[in-house]
DNA sequence: TTGTATGCGTTATCAA
DNA sequence: TTGATAACGCATACAA
C-alpha cells in the first residue's frame, strides 16, 4: 500500500468544501450551481450562502473534462469601426478570461443577405458556440436575429440602443448620457451647439439625439435645426458633416458627435479650418474608444463601461446556456449600466465666455 | 459489481489511443507531447508517427486539470492604432482558440520609465501568464525586454523589423513588401513617387524605406528626397507628411505610406484638396488593417498574415514555455512570412500615361 | 529510458 | 429531492 500523493497546494475552494459547509454532498453543489431546478429552495439557499462565504469558483479546466464541453461563446460584428472593434474586443476578452469560456470571434456578413445564407450560417454558428454576443448594429438585425431564434441559440445584445425583444440586453441609459454630456457643455457656457446624429438604423442614434435635444430645452437654450447634421458613425460621415455644420453662416460654438470616430473627423475638420480646438470650437464624443486619447486635443467624451458590460453579458449568456441546455426557458433581462463623463482637453468655454452658469 | 459507464461517444482521440497505436506507454506519449528530452529518438518518432495518424490533440481542459493550470499568453500592447490592435486581437484569438490556451491582454504603459517599475510590472506579468506575446513597438523597447528576460519569461517577437537578439520572432520581409509595392506603382506607370516613413524608433520603417528605394533604383527611376516625409505610423502624422509632400511644386502622382494609418490621412488630404484618388494621386498603404476597407477608395495596401503569424507566434511561444518548465534551453526561432500585395481601388496609373511599363 | 498508479475538480449515472 | 461513485483525459510521483 502507497500512501496517497497530494498533488495541489489546496490553495484552491474546491466543491467539496463548499458540500462540507452546507452540510450537503457535492452533487447537490453541483446542481444549485449549474441551475437545475429539483433542488428544494432552502437547500439551495444554504448551498448559496456556503459558495459566497467561501468565495467558490467553479474550476472551468474540471468543468470542462467532466462534461465533455467547454463553455464557448461568440462574439459577431459587422462594420466595424476599428475603435469600438477593439475596445470590445479588449472588454470580452476580460470577461472570457474571468470566467474561463472561450471567446469565439467571427465577422458576420451578408446578414443584409437574409434568408438561407444567414440560415446557414446561423446552423453553424449553433455548432460552434453556446450563446452569442451581439453587438451593435448586429443587435439591431432583423435577419440576423430572426435566424439565430431559429436555431434557438441564446444571445444577449451588447450596447444596444433599446431591448431586443425576447433578447437579454446590456447597455447604458444612451439618452441620459446624452443629456449629461450637453448639460456639460452648457454649463461651459456654449450656447451655439451642434449635434451630430449617428446611424439612423441603430435605435441609440436616436436617443442620444434626443438627450441632446432634451438637455437644450432643459437649459433654456435654443435648438438649431441647422446646426444638426446626420451621420452613420463612421468618420467619413464625421467629415462630411463638420464640413457642413463649420459652413454655416453662423458657426456653433461646440460640437457634440454621437461617437469617437465622428468626432475625430470634427477636430481634423476644424484644424483644417484653422479653427483651434477647444478655443474655437469644442468637440465631445461618446463611447471613449481607443481613440479618444489618440487625437489631439484628447476627447472629451461619454465612457460606456464596455468591459463591465462585456462581463455582465458573458454572465447572462452563460446562464442562459445552463438554463436551455436543462429546458427551463429563460426571461430576457435587461441590464442598465451607469455611463461616466469623461472630461479631457477638446472642451472648454466658448471664447470670451466667462465660464459657469451653474 | 455495476458495469462500467461510458460517458463519452468515444468520439475523440485519447492518449491511450495513440500509445497503443505506437505501442508505448500512455506516460511516453505524454512525455513526448511536452517534450521531454528523455524519450528514445526512435521510441519518440513511434509515437508522433502514431499522433500524426490518428490526428491526435491533447485535450486542453484535461491537460489544464491535470498540470493544475491552463497555458496563459499574455499580449502586450502600448500605442495602439486601433486598426492595428483589433487586428492583432483577432488573429491571437483565432491561435489562441486553436490550442486551447488563454489569451491574457494587458496594456503596458511607461516602458519608458524603465527600471524598478517595468521590473515589477514584469514580475507580476510573469506570474499571470507562461509567455509574453511582443507587438510593435514593444518588442523594440530596450527597458521592457530587458525586464522580461530578468524575470525569466519566454517572450516572441511579432512582427518586429529585426529578429531582436535572444528573442523569437514571427515576421515578414518589411524591405521585399516594400519593395514589391514600390514596383506595382511603377508598373502602373509612376515615376514622381512620394513616400511616409514609419515611426524611427522601429526598425520595420527603416526597412520599408529601404525597399523602397532599391526598387526604384532597380526600375532606373529616379530618387527624390523631397518627396519624402517622415511619420511615425499615426493618422496625425500622415496627415502633417501629406500636407507636405502635396504642397511641393512638382507634386507625386503617388504616395507610398508606411502603414494604412498614414495612407487613410493621405487619401482625406488629397481630399480636401479636390484631388481625386485614385485618379490624380495614387495612395498605398501597408498592413490591411480593417481601415483599408473602410475608407473610400478602399486601400491597396501590403497584407501581413497576421493571424497565421499570431499562431505561429503562440506554438513558439508555448513550445518555450514547456521547454523552460523543464530546464531546457530554447533557442530563439526567427520565422519569415509572405506577404501579400492587395489590390484594391486607390492606386491606378497616373492620369494621361497608358499603362504598364513591363 | 519506460511503465504503473493515482490525483486533478467536476459532472453524469444510478440508486436511495 | 438527495447522495454515492464512476468516469473525463492527462500529468505527476515513483518504481522498474
């Protein structure tokens, strides 16, 4: 006879002490955490308490040998602007690696296409992964939506302007950011404001409008229709409506554009002008990509907290996962997340203003 | 007595497999897969044979319960043009879903401020992952390799310039890229040809120069300095060496920009001036980045295989870290790439001339 | 140099 | 509704 080896430090809370401590065996931990259903509830709620106490992990490596899968999600996009790409990119991959899934990355094109193409690919998808993130625009694809439905994949939107329904959703309030972000800009003192508008077909495009246009009216400063110009996000659109909004006969004094790219294209715009930023002219964004630290002046900007958001959405996919795969159906959530106004160097008061009004 | 339950359909293949296959030990097999020294040449060659046949692939999340922790790369990043960032994201997690490792991402700030703080961001570093994945400029920043060799962690290189001494390296020929690029402009008829170096502190820069000159030497077509203009691979700076080289007297009838970044600034410059791309300037960039499809006209520009290299990169890199684990030197590999010229629609032949020259 | 016997942390199966 | 136990596929310690 040998004696035993040890092999681990038992650095790690395994399941067996989470059993020990709820005075269970280790199946019932096992079932409360995977979610099944015939655990009685006040057993399930010591088995909680005990998780919590010890700060229990479910070991993904274990996890995955035993049921013979491991947790994969995808993550789709379309259209990329290379900013929000990577800061999504970067904000998943940290929600992946906190929870152990795999992160799946595929463009999805020709979601435009509908029908059997997106069908098809949409088979696939079901092979390769779990559950699907989806961000904007894609979260706003009736093709694409419609086609994952039919292969009953689990998806939760990611940033969206409004809920899908019957999707789990994760975003921030778009319309209260907006107001925040003009208030901000009021309060410096401009009351010339322009706005530029993002992609019609994506829902936040309108309602960060309509935080603009809310927060104006709120302030008592009047709105502009000549100072609004349309936009689809990208900075090319940014150029052609900075462009258009710097000709004006009378030139506001701040632009707002509904994201980084468009932004930028407001600050080459205006420097090609010979207009100083922000002396001239002050120039906000939203999303706070990569980029808004890249450009000079540094944008002042909306932060969405993609990588909390990310991980919060990894959360609900992977439940969900868990849920379908014991045929419980599953309620959409619809998760709010608090934005932050990130203040940096594009945005000051109007020349010969003196500051606050507040 | 109960009979022995199957869980799995028995659909992949097992260690066990390929050690019956070789006629070994399951033990052997595993020793060979992590290489080990100690294995019989012959014996080994049994056994990859057998791997080889049966087209065996370590399970990850068994490997990861077994050795007590998963294979984690880490990459790091500092300076990030987005287009090149998410570029690079995609194709490490395309490797890294391939051989089921972790792919940790980590911006690393003030590899300038050197010393005792880049050493203890490496020892942190080296404790949160196995192997460190060095993007430019990164891999050229003295302070932090150094660091990292202090604290022992298998680095490599990708896409450097130059192979960095004592490091491994996954690249493509920058100065034959360049090279090939500059000839397909003047095959298309150029012969006045502008050029935007990349940053200095990066050796692929001076190297994509230097294809650049020798081949127009090689097509007979005259040098001139004045068109060219230094960068340092950002969109600002594309646009500042843009300015320039379209206000000379003579002006190029195209520009050769040392990455997509810089080309897109040169294409919005021409822009602005009521210059027609391709038809008045031809533009050319390098990378294929996701920039290259987004501008209008699309770039032609020089692929780099990112997400093969990626893989590359990370079999090297894991490779390393089994041979570190066992005290075994490694020595540093150096692996070339093709690249690949992408045709797209900013580079046409100068107005008025007829075509090719070949 | 190679092989034997466990152990890793979890889930699936089956019985209570 | 809960529990006991056998997989899961591989690596480590130790023996041969």
């Amino acid at each position: 006879m040998r004696k035993p080896v040890r092999r681990r430090a038992a650095a790690l809370v395994t399941i067996d002490q989470v059993a020990h401590r709820a005075g269970v065996s280790l199946m019932t931990v096992s079932r409360v955490t995977n979610g099944h259903e015939c655990v009685r509830e006040r057993t399930r709620e010591r088995v909680m308490r005990a998780i919590r106490e010890l700060n229990y992990k479910p070991n993904p490596a274990a996890r995955a040998l035993a049921a013979a899968r491991a947790d994969r999600i995808a993550l789709l996009y379309a259209n990329p602007s290379a900013g929000y790409l990577s800061e999504l990119l970067l904000g998943t991959l940290d929600g992946a690696g906190l929870t152990g899934c795999q992160l799946v990355v595929q463009k999805w094109e020709g979601a435009d296409g509908g029908g059997e193409r997106a069908r098809a690919r949409a088979r696939q998808l079901a092979r390769d992964a779990d559950g699907v993130l989806l961000p904007p625009p894609l979260c706003e694809s009736q093709p694409l939506t419609a086609a994952l439905e039919g292969v009953q994949v689990p998806c939760v939107a990611i940033a969206a302007g409004l809920a899908t329904p019957g999707m789990s959703c994760v975003r921030i309030d778009n319309r209260r950011a907006a107001h925040d972000m003009t208030t901000h800009l009021i309060r410096l003192g401009h009351r010339a404001m322009g706005f530029i508008k993002g992609d019609p077909n994506q829902s936040a495009s309108a309602q960060r409008f309509e935080g603009f246009r809310h927060a104006l009216a709120d302030a008592g400063v009047p709105f502009n229709e000549a100072w609004v110009a349309a936009g689809d996000f990208s900075y090319r659109s940014g150029l052609r409506a900075a462009e258009h909004l710097l000709a004006a006969r009378i030139r506001p004094t701040a632009i707002f554009a509904s994201n980084d790219d468009m932004a930028h294209a407001v600050i080459s715009v205006a420097q090609r002008r010979r207009l100083s930023v922000p002396r001239d002219l002050s120039v906000a964004g939203f999303d706070d990509t990569l980029m808004a630290t890249t450009v000079f002046p540094e944008l002042t900007t909306v932060r969405q907290p993609i990588a909390p958001m990310s991980q919060e959405a990894i959360a609900l996919l992977l439940e969900a996962t868990r849920r379908k795969r014991l045929n419980l159906d599953a309620e959409p959530e619809d998760r709010l997340f608090e934005h932050e106004l990130i203040e940096r160097d594009s945005c000051a008061p109007p020349r010969g203003a003196s500051s606050a009004t507040s």
